[in-house]
C-alpha cells in the first residue's frame, strides 16, 4: 500500500490525529490529560487486496511525570468502513492519495485477518519508518504447543476490557469444526518479557489444561525513549477462546442470589489452583527466599497501609494491630519464591465444560511495573487473592440487598478452597496462618485504595475486612 511518501505531505499529521482520540479511551493510563506524542517508531502488515493500509505506530506520551510508550494499531482507508464510526479515529488529507479515514485497526476485518496471519507466521512485517536504533524488527513465533490448522471465518473486539484489546476470531479447522481464538494486543508497552505470554505459555507447552491453549505471540524490538538503544517487548498474543462459557465471579454472584451452596466449585478451584502452582514450579524457575525479598515484600504491605489511610483516615485506629501483625510476617518461615498468577480472582477463571477450572490473564496487575509482575513470588499471595475475591463476591451481594448476610456463604467457599488446594498440593495454606493472613490484609489495603477513588458506595467491603481479619487475627494467631 502506497500511503506513506517521504515527499508526502498528511493533513493533520499522525500524532495530531491521534492524540485527542488517545485521550478518550478506556486503555489509556492517564484520564483527564491530553497526550503529549512522540513517536518512536512504526512497522506495517500488507493487504493482500493492496486497498487498506495498516500500519503500527509505537508513540511515547511525555505529558506525565513519567513517559509511557502505548501500542496504536491503524488502519487507512479510501472511503468510511461500513459500520465502523465507533472506530473511527478521524480523517486526513493524503497529498497523493486524497482524503483517508483512519481507524483504531483492531476494528477493522483487514488488520484483524493480517494479525492472526502474522502469529500463525503466515505473513511479514514490514519495517514502516526508520530508526536509529539498531535493527528495530517485529517478530511473530507460533507456539510449538498449536498444531491445528485454522481458516478464519470473521473477528471482533472484546467489549469491556480497561488496559488492553481483544481481539476475537472466528475460525474453523480443516474439519470445518469451530475453533475461535483470542488475540490480545497490549496497549501499553514495557521492556521484557510480558508474564502473561511468558508463564501462560509455558503452562500450555507443558500440556496443562488449566489455561488456553496458546497460539502464538509476536513481540518486537523498538527504539527506547531515552534514545540511546532499544527495548524487546511483547506486542501480542494469541490463545484458544470459550464462547459462552461464565467466569467464577458470575458463577458465584448466581449461586449466593440462589443461597446454593458453592462448597464443591470452590473445593475444585481450590484444587485446580494448586495444581497450576505445582506446574509453575516445576517448569519455570523458583527461588528460596531471602531476608531481601522479605523486607522488600513487607514494606510493600506497609506502604499499601500508609496509602489507605490516607484515604480513610479511620483506619488508622487500627495502626498498631496492622504493624504488629507485618512484623510477625518478617519473622514468620516464608516458603520458596515460584512464578504465580500476580491477579488472581473470581473474574479471572472460568468454568468450560470438560475441562473444568480455566485460569486466564496472568499478566499480573497491569499497571505495576513488569520488573515487579515478572519476579517470583508467594503461591500465597494468589490464595490470598482468591479469598478475598469470595469475600467480594459477597460483599457485593450485600451492597444490592441490604439487611442480607451472605456471610456464611463466604465462609464456606472460602474454607472449602483452602481445603481443595490442601488435598492438591499436599500443603494446607493455614498452616502458614501469619503469612495468609498479612497476605489477605494486604489486599484489603489495596482494594481500600481503589474503592476510595474509583467506587466509594463500595468502600465499605474491603474496610470491613480489614477490621475482620485483624479480629480473626487476634483470636486465630498463636
């Protein structure tokens, strides 16, 4: 596709083009400022019909204390895409080819199909501006683990989703039997490895069927924002996709309104997260833990602390009861460092039938710093997550029917979990009581941080835990 000549002139540019729509959307860190853009660098994919032109700009956003580099994939078009105004990034005037519509490509069929062709590696992309820095380059890799020959049959986006975009494919195998995928392409970019390809992956290459099958990734090496080499990252990857199946959140949302009991789902996931966790240790690195990685984990807890009562200053009635319980955890036996899922909730697993359990998006928590989501960790912390997440669940219920206790629902899930994953792996996760508990706590702090700013009517569900576990603290504890 001839849209870009270095004698050609764009009316308005790219970057002018693309930041006020940058601003308004949801996967954008910094609501309520406008984008300060540069751009690093840019690849292309090919349109086999040679009519739409698709091109990948990787831009640093300098208006912040800090730069961040986001991913923006479009796509060029001569006339408007049928049914795609939602998508519409605006309009421009080629000096050679007229006016263009400009779309956020994973919108757009012909980028979506060209995307599927390059994680399958079944096409190449091209470098679309010059740099600097050595060798900038796009390099797909089909996972070893996905043999099954695909045609694809249509696409669209995932609704909803905050940091990233999904991409669905609608595909068949050579039987004609459907196969859809899932694509997602991250918007935000930092150097190394993303987890969520990484331990996914190996997951999946080591035969769990606890995760999706993996299909592929494509990852690239782009000029760094300080200017003075280059960045590897993950731009993309694509896994096995389960239409119509529900996620443990709603799952357990309907089984509190219908006051059934949750005991053997939630004794099952208990199992099928300790089985992950043993799969994890088993093929990627662990670590035995250090006084380092103690104090760094603990001062994280404490600092999570400071951070919540600033933003509820009641909680600090219960300063004394916080810090002596992250004392005991500096001195309690802390178990060895393994790779872990990093943001593990009810929302974060589904039921699919014949399989049971499936874990998705181990990304960890996006906005944390990928130094920080790819280290090793306590499997405790993901128990401790899911803990909590029962209790949200319940909580939640509460919010909508108040004068309604689902407390001994929540008790039940969660003491059967625990029990699930103790069959499982071996380990009952009570017996390091100080640990589970600074680790539950720890995360009350944070969802006490977001409610307070995000969802005040919610704020009341991770505060209550937080007194809670502190009195069951007091009462459990030796």
């Amino acid at each position: 596709m001839a849209e870009i000549h270095t004698t050609a002139s764009i009316t308005p540019t790219k970057l002018e083009l693309v930041g006020p729509w940058m601003a308004r959307q949801r996967w954008y860190a910094a609501k309520g400022r406008q984008p300060v853009l540069r751009k690093l660098w840019s690849w292309r994919l090919d349109d086999p019909a040679g009519t739409v032109g698709i091109e990948t700009l990787l831009v640093a956003d300098e208006g912040g204390p800090e730069t961040v580099v986001y991913q923006v994939p479009l796509t060029y078009r001569g006339a408007p895409l049928e049914g795609g105004q939602h998508a519409l990034v605006g309009t421009m005037e080629h000096s050679v080819l007229g006016p263009r519509w400009v779309y956020d490509g994973v919108h757009d069929p012909v980028y979506a199909a060209q995307l599927l062709a390059l994680v399958l590696e079944q096409t190449t992309p091209q470098a679309g501006s010059a740099s600097d820095t050595p060798e900038p380059a796009v390099a797909p890799r089909r996972h070893p683990s996905w043999t099954t020959e695909t045609t694809l049959t249509g696409s669209r986006v995932l609704s909803g989703e905050q940091s990233n975009t999904s991409v669905i494919f609608d595909c068949v195998d050579d039987s004609g039997a459907p196969r859809p995928l899932i694509c997602k392409v991250f918007r935000t970019l930092q150097a190394g490895e993303n987890p969520d390809v990484v331990v996914q992956g190996a997951l999946a290459e080591a035969g769990s069927l606890r995760v999706p099958g993996m299909v592929g990734a494509v990852s690239a090496t782009w000029p760094s924002v300080d200017g003075e080499g280059s960045d590897v990252g993950h731009l993309a990857f694509a896994q096995e996709f389960f239409p119509g199946t529900e996620d443990a959140w709603r799952v357990a949302l309907r089984a509190i309104a219908a006051t059934e009991d949750f005991s053997d789902r939630a004794r099952d996931l208990g199992a099928a997260t300790a089985e992950v966790h043993s799969r994890l240790a088993g093929v990627m690195p662990t670590e035995p833990v250090t006084a380092e990685a103690v104090a760094t984990t603990v001062a994280g807890m404490r600092g999570r602390y400071v951070a919540a009562a600033s933003e509820v200053p009641a909680l600090a009635a219960h300063e004394q009861r916080i810090a002596t319980l992250f004392d005991r955890a500096v001195n309690a036996s802390w178990p060895a460092l393994q790779r872990i899922h990093g943001d593990y909730h009810l929302g974060q697993v589904l039921q699919v039938a014949g399989r049971g359990w499936v874990l998705l998006d181990f990304e960890g928590e996006p906005l944390r710093p990928l130094s920080e989501r790819t280290r090793p960790d306590l499997a405790l912390r993901d128990v401790a997550g899911m803990l909590r997440s029962f209790d949200y669940a319940g909580g939640s219920w509460e919010q909508a029917h108040p004068g309604h206790s689902a407390r001994e629902w929540v008790a039940s899930a969660q003491r059967a979990f625990l029990e699930g994953y103790a069959a499982q792996s071996g380990r009952d996760p009570r017996e390091d009581a100080v640990l589970l508990t600074a680790f539950q706590l720890d995360k009350a702090l944070y969802e006490v941080v977001y409610e307070a700013r995000n969802r005040p009517t919610w704020l009341t569900i991770p505060t209550t835990a937080v007194v809670r576990l502190l009195d069951d603290a007091r009462k459990d504890l030796p």
